[in-house]
C-alpha cells in the first residue's frame, strides 16, 4: 500500500471511532430508598450509587414533619465489621440531611442507622462493574486497528509495502464495528455463581435463578412498646432473610386499631428475618395487622395477622387531612374509582408514589377477620420539566388523587388515603359502601 492511500484510512479510522464514541457502558445500579420507622421518627434513608469502588458513599436521610431533632450514627458494614461511620445531626426542620461514608469492594453491604437506642440494618449491594463480552471486542478491536495503522505508517515511510498490517486494521476495524452494532441485542451475560436482582444487584450467595419460593410466615408480638415482627421460611422454618426493597420499603407494616385508626409504618430490620416498629396503642383491644413484603424470587406477599395491645398511650389521633372524595362506586366486581382533591398542586412522592390507598372490609364485627385487605397506588404522573423518577423534594403534583379498584364483595370498607405535603403524610379516612353485583334483567 502506497504512502497516498494512508490518508483514507486515517479518515476512515476517524469516522468509525466517532461513531462510537456514545456507545452506552453497563450501568453500575442506582439509587435505593428505604423507608424506615426508626423510633418515633419516620424516616426515608437514601443510599446513593456508587460506580467503581472504592469509592465514596453518600446517605442522605429525609425526615418528616414531627421528626424529633437529634443525631443519628450511620455505618457501612462489611462480613460483619464496621467499615466506614459518620454521624447525621436531624434538626427540627424536615427534609434532606446527609453524610458521607466509605465502601471499598463490591459485593453485600449493610447499612447500619442508629439512634441510640434502636439500630436499623439495611442490606444492600454495591455493584460490580461487568464489562460484556461486546464491549471487550469493540475497544479490543480498535486499539489492534490503532497499533496496526501505526505500524502501516511507519512501513509506507520506509518505503516497505504495508498490506499485511492494512488487512489486519480492515479485520479488526470489522469486528469491532459489528460487535459496537450489535450491543443493543446482545444480553450482559451474568457474572459466574451469581444472580442478578433489580434491586440489590449481584447477589454472590445464590448460584441460579427461582421464582418458586415458598411463603413466608409471620409472627407478630409486643416487646416493650415494640411490634416484633418475625418472617420465616414456610418450608424450611428459617428466618427469610431475604427480602427485598418493594415500593421503597423492605415492609409496609399496616395497623388498625379497633376504632379503625390507622399506621402505615416501616418496621427497621434487627437481626435476620426479625423487623420491629414502635408504636403507642391509644386503645385498648384487638389491633389488625398486614405486613407487605417482595421476597427474593417469590414475588410480592401480602401477610395478616392480629394483635391484642393494651392502651399506653392518650394522645389525640392527627387531624384530618384537609380533601374531599369524589366516589364512583360500581357493583362488586367491577373497577370503581376514588379520588382525594387537596386544595394545591404541591404534593410530593412518597414511596415512589403520588398516593396510597388502604382498603379493609367488608367491615362485620372484627376488622381482623376482614376477607379483603389491599393496598393501591396512585402513580406519580410524568410531568414536562420534572424527573422520570422524582423524590420527595419534588412539590409539584395533585391536586387530583385518583384510585382505581375493585372491590370483589358487596358491603362497608374502611378506606384511608394517603399523601404527603411538606413533608407530612396527610391521611384522609372514609367508608365506602359497596353494592352488589346487579343480577340478570328479567
């Protein structure tokens, strides 16, 4: 090959790697939100992601309105052992407040929030970055293309024929060009022994991929002021441990009281399939539970329970949120709607969501033994201007909160929805009478 054909293959070089140059990388995961009833305060923890380790770890935890000031200790944990600490001052103003920790491998991590007297532990995964097999090709082909226009030049400058290291460039130019082309229909192959879950990432400790999980059991009891909730295997009897993040929670923990009060908390997990709350029973009797959990490859679980407390606490129950219901109620089994009108267009998300819709009924006698329990969500809509994903610090949502369900039985359900302005929850209870399904017309 002449010295005057060298220039065409420099500017074919050049085009081909421009082409490439905004070939998408693997993504290393993304943030995790974990809401957590940690004492008296509820709480939203954000662990940040991180991209290569070692790295730095940034936790940001949101309060809300009547979260008592105070200072929290935050840990990255590791096979056991506190790795890196810092410590998070809460004032009386709600909203984001944040540290800085250390992480410095990829794998299982836990993330451990005190507050002195309770320690929540959240487990999650730092990511490893898996270049696919493409990618290595690609890059790997265009610096072999490199080397060998290179080593072209350097013969056609000596006066030597450079057609052997020209067709090596063209061969290596060609698989890396077809490999960067073919990416988007190339599946990341997954890393040896491991399982990849959407949420936590790798997960080094199981070697294949179930989805035929068995149910978990619940057992509910009081310690202190405390509801213990323990979750074990239903067929080994183990404690499952594996939970995952599910709506920004790793439990959505709902209490009614026999009066029909309501408590949408975050229980803190403590040790391995045990998860407590806090919470002060203004009433005596026989309390409803339901805990909402996503296994690890066994889908999403809705668990019942009751509980008999003793009355420990006088306080008054929060005020009604200001918002009117427009109902439209349909016979049993078919879809009605419900929609909260609050009087601005300033809601904020919360776990992930515009709104929140409990439902129990149809009420007869002990709300224990309600047949249907369920638990809606009104999607945060997207919004010109805003994130696909926004946070909490996003108040630009509403005044609308619409509901579609179905109600499958006829009767009276107690309904509560939930939204958050200002960083309060605000919770509108109602009694939704549903009729039954019309029969054939004569």
């Amino acid at each position: 090959m002449g010295a005057k054909r060298i220039p065409a293959l420099v500017l074919l070089l050049a085009v081909l790697l421009t082409g490439t140059a905004h070939a998408d990388g693997v993504q290393n995961g993304a943030d995790i939100q974990v809401a957590q009833t940690l004492g008296e305060r509820e709480l939203t923890v954000v662990i940040r992601r991180v991209d290569t380790p070692p790295a730095p770890l940034r936790v940001d935890i949101v309060t809300h309105q009547g979260t008592p000031p105070g200072t929290l200790t935050v840990k990255a944990a590791v096979e056991g052992a506190v790795f890196s600490e810092t410590t998070v001052a809460l004032d009386a103003k709600p909203g984001y407040h944040g540290g800085t920790l250390r992480v410095d491998r990829a794998g299982p991590w836990e993330l451990q929030v005190g507050d002195g007297k309770q320690l929540a532990k959240i487990p999650f995964v730092v990511p490893a970055k898996i270049t696919p097999a493409w990618e290595l090709a690609a890059y790997g082909g265009f610096v072999v293309a490199g080397f060998l226009l290179f080593v072209a030049l350097v013969m056609a400058v000596r006066g030597r024929s450079g057609m052997v290291p020209a067709a090596g460039m063209l061969v290596a130019l060609t698989v890396a060009v077809t490999s960067a082309l073919l990416s988007s229909t190339i599946p990341p192959p997954p890393a040896p022994g491991t399982k990849f879950d959407p949420t936590f990432g790798p997960d080094p400790q199981v070697s294949s991929v179930d989805y035929s999980r068995p149910p978990v059991n619940l057992v509910v009891d009081r310690q202190e002021r405390d509801l213990r909730l323990r979750f074990s295997d239903g067929s080994t009897g183990r404690p499952a441990d594996d939970l995952l993040v599910h709506d920004n929670a790793l439990v959505h923990f709902v209490v009614v009281s026999p009066s029909g009060r309501l408590w949408h908390l975050h229980p803190i997990r403590v040790a391995p399939g045990e998860y407590r709350a806090h919470l002060k029973a203004p009433e005596a009797g026989s309390y409803a539970v339901s805990a909402e959990i996503a296994r690890r490859g066994g889908g999403v679980q809705l668990l019942r329970s009751a509980i008999t407390l003793p009355q420990d606490n006088t306080d008054p129950a929060p005020p009604v949120a200001e918002a009117s219901l427009r109902q439209v109620i349909s016979p049993a089994g078919t879809p009605s709607t419900i929609t909260a009108r609050f009087p601005k267009k300033d809601l904020q998300p919360w776990l992930g969501m515009l709104g929140h819709m409990i439902v129990a009924g149809p009420i007869d006698g002990d709300l224990a033994k309600a047949p249907v329990w369920a638990h809606v969500h009104a999607m945060t809509p997207a919004t010109p201007g805003l994130p696909d994903r926004p946070d909490e610090t996003v108040a630009a949502f509403g005044p609308d909160v619409p509901f579609t369900y179905t109600f499958p039985l006829p009767g009276k359900y107690f309904v509560w929805i939930q939204a958050e302005r200002g960083y309060s929850v605000l919770t509108v209870p109602a009694v939704i009478d549903v009729p039954p399904t019309r029969g054939p017309q004569g």
